[in-house]
C-alpha cells in the first residue's frame, strides 16, 4: 500500500504478487484462527455486533485522523507556501484540544449515552471535513487552524466512546484480544487512508489539470489578455520583451498546477467527509453500555 502509487498498483509485478500472497493468507488466517478452540486472534468476538460496529468505526477513525494530517501539512506547504514548522503551528492546537477534551468526554460517558456521544462526533468530524472543501489558494492561518481544531472536537468525542462500547458486551477474559483487533482496526484503517488519499490527490490533479488545460488557447482573447498584461508588469521590472512573455507563461502554467492541486485537495476533502457522515448509521446497531462498565474502561 506505500508503493501503490509511485509504482502503478497493479501494473507493478511485485506489488501483484505480494497482493495475491496476502488475501491467500488472509483467508487461510481467517480459517485457522477461526477453528482454533484458543486463538491467538479471536475472531468470535465480531459476532458481537457491537464490537464489530465499534472496530469499523475506529477503523474509520485512523482513515480519516492519518489521511487528514497527511493532506493539511502538503495542502499548507505545496500550496500556501508554508515551512514544516508554520503548518505544525497550525496543527498543533488541535492536538491540545483533544487533550483538553479527552477527560471531559471520560467525565460525560457517566451521564449520558455513550452512543450519543459518538454520533456528535461523527458528525462534528464530518462537518470539518466539508468545511475543508471551502479552502482556498488564499486561505488565512486561522482558517486552517479553526477548522482543525473543529476535526480535533469531534475526534475527542470518538475515541473513548468507541473504546466504552467495543467492550461493554464482551467478557473480562476477552479485553486483551479486543484490544489487540481495535488497535489493528485503527492502524489499518490509518494506513488505507494515507494510500487512498495520496493516489487520489495525485490523480485528480492530472484530472483537473488536463480539463482546465483544455480551455486554455493561444488564440483565446482571454488567455492573451492575462499574458499581455503579465508581460508587460514585468517589462516596467526589467525584463526584455522576450524574457517578459516567457516568463509570463510560465506564471500561468504555475498558477494552473496551483489551481487543479487545490481541486485535487477539495476532492479528498469531501471523500474523507462523506465516508465519516456515512458511518452515523453504524452507530444505531451498537447497543447502549452498560454503566457499570464505562465506569471499568
């Protein structure tokens, strides 16, 4: 999955190989452990169907946590021209803010229903990413930083929540297999969500790229107006008249890249946003938690 994209997926030899490698042993790992009357990993807990709910949804989680911080530090540095340490500036007080919400949330799941909790976050979580799509090449600082720190909200009201009800219905002697599938849940999860939003981040560059390039003419009035007048700036600065229009298309060749990156941007934005509001419904198959265990987890 890390060298899908720079190798083609499956126009590279190696990466279909080891494909078909993995899903045989995934099955052959589904049956062992399945009929195992002690399994290294316990299977029979995803027929309970809270359990289950709550592992799609931490698997979710990491998708849209990790391919969220991948997208905003690129999105800041390729696009608004930010250094490492400015877009981790803007990064961080969402950070502080779930810490900050972490022991609020632990301190609610006491007095009201865990599942309540999670459907605020969904859809607080869901918010943010949609309102990622309204980013802009002349996006402030602040924006940036409000709307992580809106993500970071709804993540804070994820984690613990789901954790409370993956181990709600399961017996005591089972919590170390649970745990062990819930952090798998969330590190794969992280790991297809970095994949797909990479590939698709670079595909639908080429894709907005190639439509707007086919709207840009020689002969478009438009296109020698902006030129023209982008040369002749240049002239007052100095430049020779030749220097001035090579120089000219070159801004607009940058300025088009610039413009199908940010679509390309926006696109992921609104795919991580509707594959976390498209969760909200995992949440009514869970059942309430009992309160005697949120107050053991």
């Amino acid at each position: 999955m890390d060298k899908g994209q720079r190798e083609d997926w499956f126009e590279s030899h190696l990466i279909l190989i080891l494909s078909v490698i993995s899903a045989a042993s995934l099955l052959f790992l589904i049956y062992w452990e399945w009929t195992r009357e002690d399994p290294v990993i316990d299977l029979h807990l995803f027929t309970n169907r809270t359990f289950a709910a709550a592992n799609l949804l931490m698997f979710m989680l990491g998708f849209a946590l990790l391919a969220s911080t991948v997208l905003l530090p690129l999105y800041m540095q390729t696009l608004l021209g930010y250094t490492a340490e400015q877009s981790g500036m803007a990064l961080s007080p969402g950070g502080f803010l779930i810490m900050l919400l972490m022991p609020l949330v632990g301190f609610m799941l006491s007095r009201f229903d865990a599942r309540k909790l999670m459907m605020f976050g969904l859809i607080t979580l869901s918010f943010s990413l949609f309102h990622m799509t309204n980013f802009t090449l002349g996006v402030d600082f602040k924006t940036v930083v409000y709307a992580r720190m809106v993500q970071a909200a709804g993540m804070a009201f994820l984690f613990v929540p789901i954790n409370t009800a993956a181990y709600s219905f399961l017996p005591k002697e089972k919590n170390n297999a649970a745990s062990g599938l819930m952090n798998l849940a969330r590190n794969i999860g992280g790991s297809v969500g970095i994949s797909i939003v990479t590939t698709m981040l670079d595909r639908r560059s080429q894709y907005h790229l190639s439509r707007m390039s086919s709207h840009l003419s020689a002969g478009s009035p438009q296109v020698q107006t902006m030129l023209q007048g982008t040369a002749h700036a240049l002239q007052l600065r100095g430049y020779s008249p030749s220097e001035a229009m090579h120089k000219a298309y070159a801004l607009l060749q940058a300025n088009v890249f610039r413009q199908a990156g940010m679509l390309a941007y926006i696109d992921n934005f609104w795919l991580l946003g509707v594959a976390i509001l498209a969760m909200v419904p995992m949440v009514f198959l869970m059942k309430r938690p009992r309160s005697g265990e949120i107050a053991v987890h």
